[in-house]
C-alpha cells in the first residue's frame, strides 16, 4: 500500500505560473459567492436528487441516511453550508477522501496498473453542486468560456467536439487547404492542473477575492 501512495502522490508536481493573460477573456463583472446564499430547499432538492446509492466517504454518512431525514436535518446543513460560504471557509473533513486503488490491466504486481478512486463525503457533494450550478451560470452568461469546449458542458459532448472537428476538416478540403491535428493525451490530467494558475485565472474571470479565498480553501490540503 505504500508504494501505491507514493505513486499516486508522485504525479503532484510544483511548476513555475505562466502567462495566460493573451487569450482568455476578462470581464468587468464581479461574482461573489455571497450572492448564491443557500436556501434548505436547494439542499432539500440536491440530497434528494442525488442517488441513494452512492458510496459513503469517511465520514459513513450516506445519501439514503441524509434522504429520510431531510426535511429536519436541512435547516443545520444549510447554516453549515452558508458558514462555508460567508467565511470562505471550506470544512476540513469534508476534503477527507476515502481512496481505493483500482486495477486499471496489465501485471496486478505492477503500481502504475492501478489508479485511485476517491470517495469524498456525501455532504461536501451538496456544497460543490450548488456553487458549480451558480459559478457555471455566470461563466455562461458572461460568455466567459471557450466557445469549443465541450467537456463538462450542458448539451456537448465528445459528440460535439467530432462534429465541429469533422466540419472543419470538410470546410479544408473544399477550400483545398490543409488540415494538421496535434493531439494530447495526458496520464492523470487532472492531478496537473496548477492550482495556482486555475485561482488567477478565476479572478480574470471577475472572481471576488473574498469568493477566491473559498476556492483556495476547497483546493488545499487534499
């Protein structure tokens, strides 16, 4: 098990921040997490959204044990929730993950042949689904994402990103030019994303510094 850690932990690297200032869009506007103030029926509707099966984190409470008592234990989630928010603030325990390595192929005796498979807890879902939903409107809104991204998208997909791919190798060869594709798969993708850079590029995006310390919060010690 310890040389599973150590692998899993070695994809962690620490890279100088570059300049990305050339090709996203700012915007003037300014989002503030303060404005998405939870409501007992938001959390009501996400914990009873959510699958009764879903894997229990370290904290062994599950879905189904947040389901039947909901309507008596929302109104304590929700001022925990809004604590997280107000303060910027994201809870300890709830970064906790109950990690399982899992045979991917190849030789079993082999640690690069399996892969980590993080259970976070069921409450910390609650939180994360309420602000992705309000941070993914205000990206949306303010025309803050790149117009051909189709991963983690409503209404695209890898479907999506073929047909536009497809339409404009078309588009070339009827306008007798030539097409050249570079194409990268990286191992563990999103253990590279540099926290750092994702941070500063949110406040590009108008992210309030009080919002952007919540984030560096739900970021760190994990």
């Amino acid at each position: 098990m310890k040389i599973v850690i150590e692998l899993f932990f070695s994809v962690i690297t620490i890279r100088r921040l570059r300049t990305f200032y050339t090709y996203i869009k700012p915007t003037t506007d300014i989002y503030t997490l303060k404005r998405i103030t939870m409501t007992e029926k938001n959390v009501i509707d996400i914990i009873n959204s959510t699958s009764s099966h879903k894997a229990m984190g370290a904290d062994k409470i599950s879905a189904r044990m947040l389901k039947i008592p909901a309507p008596v234990t929302a109104p304590s989630v929700t001022k925990l929730i809004n604590y997280s928010i107000n303060n910027a603030v994201f809870p300890r325990t709830w970064k906790t993950a109950k990690v399982t390595p899992l045979f991917k192929k190849g030789d079993s005796s082999d640690v690069n042949n399996y892969r980590p498979i993080s259970v976070l807890p069921v409450l910390s879902k609650i939180v994360e689904r309420h602000v992705h939903s309000n941070l993914y409107a205000y990206l949306s809104e303010n025309k803050l994402l790149f117009s051909n991204q189709s991963g983690f998208r409503k209404y695209h997909s890898t479907e999506t990103a073929l047909l536009k791919l497809v339409d404009q190798l078309l588009f070339n060869l009827d306008n007798n030019r030539v097409s050249g594709l570079i194409l990268v798969d990286y191992s563990k993708a999103f253990d590279m994303v540099d926290h750092n850079i994702l941070l500063s590029k949110l406040r590009v995006y108008g992210i309030s510094e009080t919002s952007l310390q919540w984030f560096q919060s739900y970021l760190s010690d994990r």
